[in-house]
C-alpha cells in the first residue's frame, strides 16, 4: 500500500499562502513578519468532577493579531483541537475580518473534546469551567475577545459561555456582546445560525455574475442546475445546501459525513437526509442503494461545485489530483492544504477561499456584537415610519388608479409587498449581501486586473494583508 504524502502542518500550510501573497507585495521589513506570526497563545487544563470522578480537558484560545480590537474568532469542540490548529484558524480570521470589513482583529479557541460523549448537563459544567478561565484572563470579554460558535458548538453554549460572563461581571452592562452565536432568546440576532451557509451561497452568486471567473472556472450560465457535493450536513454544510437547492436551483448529488457518503446523481434530499443525522447521528442506514462506505471518496466524483464543509485538510496531496469539480467553495476553513492548492490550481479549478467563503459567520457575529452594544434591535426604530411613509405613496397611486382615463392598475401583490417594512432578518441577509458581494468585487479586481495573481486566494490575501498593514501603519509601526 502507497504511504500517505507527508505535508506541512495546517499552520504551516496558511503561512505558506501567506508567503506566497506578501512575496507579490513591497511591505516595510518587518511588517510582514508581524502581520504572519500568532501574538499569543494561552492553553488551560482544568479538571471537571463528572460521573464521579476528576476530568481533565485541554483547551485553547490564542489571538492572532491585535491591529483591532476586540479580535474574534470561534470556539470549537473537538477531538483533533491543538496549539497549531486554533493559531491557523486564528490567522485566517485575522485575514477574513480584514477582508469583509468586520472591525476585528483575529483570533480562535478550542477544546479537546468530543462533545457527543457527553450529556447536556455535563457539558454545561464543561463549558462553563473552560468559559471562566478565559473569562478570567480577559480572553473572553466584548471590548476584548469576542468568540462565537465553530465545530461542535452552537447557540446553546453560546448562551451558557454569555451567562457566564454575566455572573462574573455583574455591573457590565455590555455583557452579552462577549460573545457572538447566542439564541434569539438570550440577546442574538435573527439569522446567525444560518449566516455562514447563506454567505456561502451569497458567494456562488457573486461569483457566477462575474462572467470572467465563472469562465475560467470552465463553467457557463448561473447557478441553476449546477451539480453540488457537500462534504459535512453540520450547521454550514446543511445551511449552504439548503439554500442552494432550495432557491438557487442547484442539484446535491453528495453528501459525505463522519461515517460515509450518500451519493445519486439525481439528486438528493437535503431536508430528509438533515432529519435522519439528527435522529441517527450519521447517514448510515438512510439508504442501501445511494450508501457510499469510504465517503472521502465522493469528494472526487465529477460535479460542477465541491462544497468541503466539515474540517481541515481534507483535499490534500493524496487526491488533489483525483478532484474532478471547476469550482470548489471552501466553505470549511483550511480545506485544501497548501499542496494541493497548487496542484488544483495548475488543472485549472477555481477555489473560492475560506477567508471569504465562510465569512458570512464572522459578519452576522459582527451585527450581533453592534445589536448588543446599541442594546436595541435592528430595525425598531424606523420599521412602522417606513410603513407609513410608504402607505403615503400607495394612497396616492390607488387615487390615480381610480381615473379611468389613465386606465392603469396596480399589480397584484405589489401593495402587500411594499408596505411591508424590513424585520430584522431581512435587514441582516441585506447587510449579508452587501458584505458579501462588496468583498468579492475587491478580490475579483485583483484577480482579473493583475498579471502576477492568477487565483482568488492569492487576490483575497493581498487585499486582506493590505488592510492589515495599513492599519499597521497608522499606528506608527
Ligand atoms: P458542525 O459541527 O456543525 O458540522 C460539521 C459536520 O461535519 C458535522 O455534521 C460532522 O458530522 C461532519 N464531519 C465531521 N467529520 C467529518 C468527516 N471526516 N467527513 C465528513 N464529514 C465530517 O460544524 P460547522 O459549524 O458547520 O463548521 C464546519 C466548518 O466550517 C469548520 O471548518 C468551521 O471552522 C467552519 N466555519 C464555521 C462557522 C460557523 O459559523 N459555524 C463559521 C466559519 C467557518
């Protein structure tokens, strides 16, 4: 059997895109050293009393870069979880919040766990321990470190990790903006749960009306009908399916998870198939004739998009060139390792990079933390006036209507739908479309527009790495 190619650690592999950027660039000496290396990085054990016995847990929370604060970055619960992985996921936030504009500096945490070994009580009490040593140290606080949800954690330790804080911090009238992800119910914002798929799919549009990317992606046309494999139904990978199929018209053909890979080239049932993981906690048994054992393998069936939306690493030197998609979406951070960039990127294959793929997350945290500390929701004040003021022109339309001589109507619907003001969800998705589109008109300039750059990443680091270094040197450094 052929041994597996060794290759640079996932740390390695983001300074190695990074060197390849900064290469392209004429930074001042020492600049860019700063700007590459990781600031800090704190790692905590601490023991929990579980099943009545002493636990000790290992986690992590390391910052990237302080040119802006509070730096952000989520927090992620997970066996693989290590000092080189959160400082690599911390980079690129730096990077992703630089590029979408989010007033942040980058940063990213973690915990060896597997969170499915544990019941909701229990991981409560783990949750809450990890919380106050960050807490504690000032790496969990709204003017200074911001988390949010990653792998393995959502809404519910959102909420506990903000409550937290709240019991330490009685007076802090800012305390929910510590920590972005929350439940509804507990000071978040409509729309974050879907927020890092829905970008994902604000990206592909973006992408497929840029007429000369989606050319040298091989492909023509718009999304309808684009063949998609997802890797991952988590929180992401469902989101960015969901709404890709649902409204974009696109056909799932895979979807590959922890224990194999469904695979129908007719198409697949994302909704269904979401239902049956959270009863099963898997794919397995959903359906014998579309069951794929070694589900890695579907990552290189032929299909218009390849979506990696569950970890790291998984598009390497092994099967680089075995991968048959034009157009890959890291919706996943760090998914195709530095190696196999290169070797997708001489084929040919367009990747649309992480920095920007699943930067929908780290923007709608950004409206969160902005909701919290304005301490009123998006939306509230002007709602009814835009209403009204609306009401004011359709009056006056249906007057004229009335004069048989001009001898017009108004279209059905058109009264309901524009005198409805926008709720906070529409506003959020609006702030979403906008980020995600300006962001990519930037990379899309770079990427057509200079000769040295001949994929979205290097253009995404270059325009990223710009805005970091100026801000850099208005400090004086
Ligand atoms: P999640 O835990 O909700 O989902 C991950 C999914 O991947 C799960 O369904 C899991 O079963 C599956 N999975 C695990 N190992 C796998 C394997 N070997 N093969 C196939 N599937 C596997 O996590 P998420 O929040 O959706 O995050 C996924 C990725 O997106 C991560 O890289 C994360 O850093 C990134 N991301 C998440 C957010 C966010 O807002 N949640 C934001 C930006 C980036």
């Amino acid at each position: 059997m052929n041994q597996p190619i060794k290759e640079p650690s996932f740390r390695e592999s983001v300074d190695q895109m990074f060197n390849r950027a900064v290469s392209l660039m004429d930074l001042s000496p020492g600049l860019e050293e700063k700007i590459r290396v990781c600031n800090a990085t704190y790692t905590v054990r601490f023991g929990v009393r579980l099943r009545g016995k002493i636990h000790t847990f290992t986690g992590y929370r390391s910052v990237h870069s302080e040119h802006m604060e509070p730096v952000k970055g989520g927090i992620r619960y997970s066996m693989g979880v290590n000092q080189d992985e959160v400082e690599a996921l911390a980079a690129l936030m730096t990077y992703k919040c630089a590029l979408v504009e989010a007033p942040f500096g980058g940063s990213k945490g973690g915990l060896c766990i597997d969170p499915r070994e544990y019941d909701e009580h229990e991981l409560e009490q783990i949750t809450r321990r990890f919380a106050y040593e960050l807490i504690k140290r000032d790496l969990i606080n709204p003017s200074q470190n911001v988390p949010a949800p990653d792998m393995g954690t959502g809404e519910r330790e959102m909420a506990w990790i903000a409550d937290q804080y709240k019991r330490i911090h009685t007076t802090d009238i800012n305390g929910n903006a510590c920590v972005t992800g929350k439940p509804l119910n507990a000071g978040g914002i409509s729309g974050r749960v879907e927020a890092t798929g829905r970008g994902v799919q604000f990206a592909l549009r973006a992408f497929f009306r840029d007429s000369e990317g989606v050319k040298k992606a091989g492909l023509t046309g718009d999304l309808d009908g684009k063949r998609v494999i997802v890797q991952g139904l988590g929180n992401v990978g469902y989101h960015a399916a969901k709404f890709l199929s649902e409204e974009d018209g696109c056909k799932v053909i895979g979807i590959i998870e922890h224990d194999g890979a469904l695979y129908n080239p007719a198409g697949l049932e994302v909704e269904k198939i979401r239902a049956w993981i959270g009863k099963h906690g898997g794919i397995s048994g959903y359906s014998d004739s579309h069951h794929v054992d070694k589900g890695a393998s579907v990552l290189e069936e032929p299909c218009d998009i390849l979506i990696p939306a569950a970890m790291e690493g998984v598009i390497n030197l092994n099967n680089a060139d075995r991968i048959k998609a034009n157009l890959i979406i890291e919706a996943a951070n760090g998914p195709v390792t530095a190696g196999a960039d290169q070797v997708l990127r001489e084929k040919g294959v367009v990747i649309i990079p992480d920095m920007y793929a699943n930067a929908g997350g780290v923007t709608v945290s950004y409206f969160e933390w902005v909701k919290n500390l304005s301490h009123i929701r998006f939306g509230r004040m002007q709602r009814r006036q835009e209403e009204s003021r609306h009401q004011l022109l359709i009056n006056e339309l249906e007057r004229l209507s009335k004069d048989k001589e001009l001898g017009w109507t108004l279209s059905p619907g058109f009264k309901d739908k524009y005198l409805r003001g926008a709720d906070e969800l529409e506003l959020v998705r609006s702030g979403l479309d906008d980020t995600m589109r300006i962001a990519y008109q930037s990379m899309a300039d770079v990427w057509h527009g200079r000769d040295d750059v001949d994929d979205l990443r290097t253009a995404a680091y270059l325009v990223a790495i710009g805005k970091v270094a100026a801000s850099y040197r208005a400090k004086g450094l």
